[in-house]
C-alpha cells in the first residue's frame, strides 16, 4: 500500500499550484480539511484563495471538509467553473 495520498489539480487549481498533480506523504487517513491545509502552506497564497472555493472528489466521490481522506487515495480539486 502506498503512503501518499495523490492530490490532482483541474484548471485555476492547476494554476495556482504550479504543478497537475502530487504527492502528500501521510502514514495514516487525514481530515480533508488538514489535506487543505497542508497544500495551502505548500503553495502559498494563491492556492489557498483558490481552494477556499473549490469542490474535492476523494477517490472520485464528493466530499466536504470533514470527511476522512485514506492513505492511497486520490484527491481531484476542483475550482469554480465559468460558462455554462
């Protein structure tokens, strides 16, 4: 078993964060709420803007904040959308 978590970025996401996706080393499940916030220190201002607003799919599922992230699941973040 793996023991990162896979965090994938999607449009403004992307950006901000400079890469399409990585990795978080984590030995046991995390809160997605501290995922978030180790990505904001990781990355700095912009990304924590952006993820402020964005949706999460844990392991292609929807999720809030609280919900329970495993060890070796992927993490798809998800910014606002313009269009329609």
């Amino acid at each position: 078993m793996s023991n990162t978590i896979t965090i994938r970025y999607f449009a403004g996401a992307r950006r901000a964060a400079g890469v399409e996706s990585e990795a978080l080393t984590a030995s046991a499940p995390l809160v997605l709420e501290d995922v978030v916030g180790r990505l904001a220190e990781r990355h700095g201002n912009d990304l924590a803007r952006v993820l402020d607003a964005s949706s999460f799919l844990i392991d292609e599922v929807a999720g809030d904040r609280s919900r329970l992230v495993p060890v070796g699941a992927v993490v798809d973040v998800l910014p606002p959308f313009a269009g329609g």
